[in-house]
C-alpha cells in the first residue's frame, strides 16, 4: 500500500497481483485453466480483464502465478509443520509435515489447482510450474527432515494417495477396497 498527499491509501500493482493470484487460484480450482475465462477471475477480484491483462502475460501467466502462490503455500506449511516437530527424528519431522499439509488443504481450492495443474501439464509452462512446485517441496522435505530420498519419495506418493482420496471422496465408501486405500488417513472436514 502507499499513501497519497491527502493520505488515501491505495494499494500497489504488487498488492493488487497478489489479491488477483488468490482469486485466481478460487476460479482455477473450480473448472481448470482452459475452462476459466479471465474475465471471471477479473470479476472475483473486482477489477477489469485490462487491468489482468497488464498484471500478468495473459491467461496462461495467471495460471502459472496461482500454481507458484498454490506450491509456496504448501512449502511455507510444510516447513511450518516440520520445524514445530516434538522431535529431530525424520519420521516425526515428516509426520508433523503431513499433519501441516492435511490442515492447510482443508481449503480444497488448493488441492483441486494442483490437480487442474497436473491435468493440464501438457501445456510446457504448466509443466515446468508444476516442476518448480515439485521441486520446492521436495527440496524443502530433505532440508527440514533430513530424511533419505526413499522416506521423501513414500511422503510425495502418500500427499498424492490424500488427494486422490479426498477428491474422490472414499472415506464415504464403505467397502473394503475404499477402507483399505484411506486406512490411517485423515482429512479436515470429511
């Protein structure tokens, strides 16, 4: 925010990009990048698609703008949740990474882009923002775990198995298929 003379706070083109990119990352989540127009997402955050438009390099840079603030969200959780572990031991420090992770994607906005983002990974851009995302997260799991790459990648495959689970909602199947993929896994809200 900065001040005028008459001492009106207005908010910056950074500000602004930044209250763009979390409407963004609402209107993406519920249809994905080819199904949102820009002028939905102009809506939400009360401006024009002009104004999105001279924000960001079009459509598709709003998209990849919302799939970085998505993954930063996860690393800033993530690290969150392993530096408040009770104990140094990897399998804690991951434990509590993944109670961090269950907490922060109660907001399902968040699970549904990273899906949307996987799902559209055709195009090179999203693709390499997924990449980059992928990369924060792991690189951030080694740091704060200092577990082994075979414990990061079974804490990778276990954040992907919630989503499935979540997203297709298994915890309302009662069979023993659905209890045996959702067995020990919790969500917020289900």
């Amino acid at each position: 925010m900065t001040s005028t003379k008459s001492g009106v706070q207005r908010s910056t083109a950074e500000d602004q990009r930044a209250r763009i990119v979390s409407h963004a990352v609402v209107e993406f989540s519920r249809v994905g990048y080819h199904a949102t127009p820009v002028a939905e997402i102009a809506t939400a955050a009360g401006v024009s698609p002009a104004y999105v438009f001279r924000l960001f390099p079009g459509k598709l840079g709003l998209f990849v703008a919302a799939i970085d603030h998505c993954y930063s969200l996860v690393e800033d959780a993530l690290v969150a949740g392993g530096e408040g572990a009770v104990s140094a031991d990897p399998v804690v420090v991951l434990a509590a990474m993944s109670d961090a992770y269950v907490d922060l994607i109660a907001d399902r906005n968040l699970i549904m882009l990273q899906v949307h983002a996987q799902a559209a990974s055709d195009v090179p851009e999203i693709r390499e923002a997924v990449q980059r995302g992928m990369a924060r997260i792991v690189r951030a799991a080694v740091r704060v775990s200092g577990a082994q790459p075979d414990a990061i990648q079974r804490f990778i495959a276990y954040g992907q198995l919630c989503h499935l689970i979540v997203q297709t909602r298994l915890f309302d199947v009662d069979e023993s298929w659905a209890q045996t993929i959702s067995a020990g896994i919790r969500h917020k809200g289900l």
